[in-house]
C-alpha cells in the first residue's frame, strides 16, 4: 500500500504482474464491469483500490488460470459467505524490479516462487511437450474473454437470427474470434447484437445502426488523438493518466450523448 490509505489502477497492474503476466488495465476493469471488484471512487472518479481488493483480484485471476472458471461461477464463489479467499492467497514477501515490463516499472512485490507454482496448472506427461504448449496458448488466447459465448449459443439464447448476425460482422457492428472451428464472440458484440436485433424489431436496421459505429469510431479518434501524446512517453505515471483520462472521457461522451438526445426528445414530444 503506499502513503495513500488506496492504490491507483496502475499500482493494482504493477502488483499483479509478476504473478499474471498477462494481466492489463483493461481486464481489471472488465472484471469491475461484471460485478467482481467494486473499487470506490475519488472524488475527480479515480479509482481506489484497498488490499482486500488486491486480494480479490488474485483470487478471481487464480480460478481463471488453475481450473478455467467462468466469471459467473467465480462471482458465486466471491459472494458464497462460506468461502474463505484469504486461504488461497499468499502474501508477497520480497520486492523486485519489475522494469521488463513497460506498464510498470519500479520495485513491486513477487510471490514466492513455491506460491507460483502451486497456482500453476501441473503437466500431463504423456502428452508431448509441444502440445502442451499449444494448449497453454489456446487457453491463455482464449483466458481474457471469459464471458464470451459460441455462435450457437448467441443465436439460441438472444434469439438472433444466424443470418442478421452475418450482417452485424459485415457491418463491422460486431467481431468474433476463433477457438478451434467455433466463433466467439465477446461481452460487449453480445451486447451489440442484442440492441441490433431489438432495433430491427422496432424498424431499424443494419444499414441505420452504421450511423452509430461511425460517431463512436469518431469518438475513439478523438480521445485517442488526445491520450497518445501520454502514451508514448512509455512510462507508468503517463499511462496512468492516459487511462484515467480515457475513463472520464467514456463518461463524459456518454453523459453528453444522453443530454443531446434528451433535449431533441423533448422538443420532438412536446405539445404544441
């Protein structure tokens, strides 16, 4: 913890990236978006992270990587009164450069390497090596999207027909990516595809939903326009401020969007 009673998101990155590798900014706040970690916020919006968060964070990135988990299962584990986290999780008892790592450089605790490798999925020695490694990459590739759901089952559950759901790719509405011969697709193009398939019931379609990728491609370039300048100076406290910048402009736009239209609506509905 440092002199604050909190961490920032980036000191959060920096202390799990020994253990987690693979672990970015991004993916915590996923986690945050599906109800896992609840961090409070500062009063400018920032977020803060105690130890028991921390804490949290490895438990949940634990049962991703040891027994595969989905987030709804694990949530269930995290709100289970029953369930003891602290006993899966070991205090980090040495500090160590992290500089190999350009999102977070300086000296952060590291596991005990004992620690590490229990988390670690043991090896089957009767499949070769090389397999092996082909399936660690397919599950490390396929590990930050676990909410993602098949083809199959996006039609089934959501009622989207195969064929609209063709026409949202084409679009560039929606992206899946492969495992195997099968096609997910991630939380957010779900979300895509169910709003899409909604408008299509109230009579709009695809060729009108365009009109909504184009404003927010916009909206990306322009906040990406501001944010790299941050980003190229390649150090901690830049990138830092580059996410927590993009934070406050995701919320900002999306305020600004809803009090535009709210005021257009009125005036649409208003007796005259």
């Amino acid at each position: 913890m440092s002199d604050r009673d909190y961490l920032s998101i980036g000191e959060v990155l920096a202390q799990l990236l020994e253990e987690f590798p693979d672990v970015t900014i991004s993916k915590i706040r996923f986690l945050e978006s599906q109800g896992l970690i609840e961090p409070e916020r500062t009063p400018s919006g920032y977020r803060k992270f105690t130890d028991g968060e921390v804490e949290r964070l490895r438990f949940i990135l634990r049962e991703q990587r040891t027994n595969y988990l989905p987030l709804r299962i694990i949530k269930d584990k995290l709100e289970d009164e029953s369930s003891d986290i602290s006993r899966d999780f070991t205090l980090p008892t040495q500090v160590v450069s992290t500089s190999g790592h350009p999102a977070a450089r300086g000296s952060v605790p590291r596991p005990r390497d004992e620690t590490t490798a229990m988390n670690r999925p043991e090896q089957d020695p009767m499949v070769p090596q090389s397999v092996q490694r082909e399936q660690r990459r397919e599950a490390l590739r396929h590990r930050d999207n676990t909410e993602s759901i098949p083809r199959d089952q996006l039609v089934q559950q959501h009622k989207i027909e195969p064929a609209f759901l063709k026409e949202l790719e084409a679009a560039g509405l929606i992206s899946g990516h492969e495992v195997g011969d099968t096609t997910f697709f991630d939380a957010a193009s779900t979300e895509v595809a169910k709003a899409a398939a909604r408008f299509q019931e109230l009579g709009i379609d695809v060729r009108h939903l365009r009109a909504w990728k184009t404003s927010a491609d916009r909206e990306v370039n322009l906040y990406e326009q501001r944010i790299l300048p941050l980003l190229r100076q390649r150090n901690p406290a830049s990138r830092e401020e580059a996410l927590n910048m993009l934070d406050e402009f995701m919320a900002l736009g999306g305020e600004l969007r809803s009090a535009l239209i709210l005021r257009d609506i009125i005036r649409l509905t208003e007796q005259r």
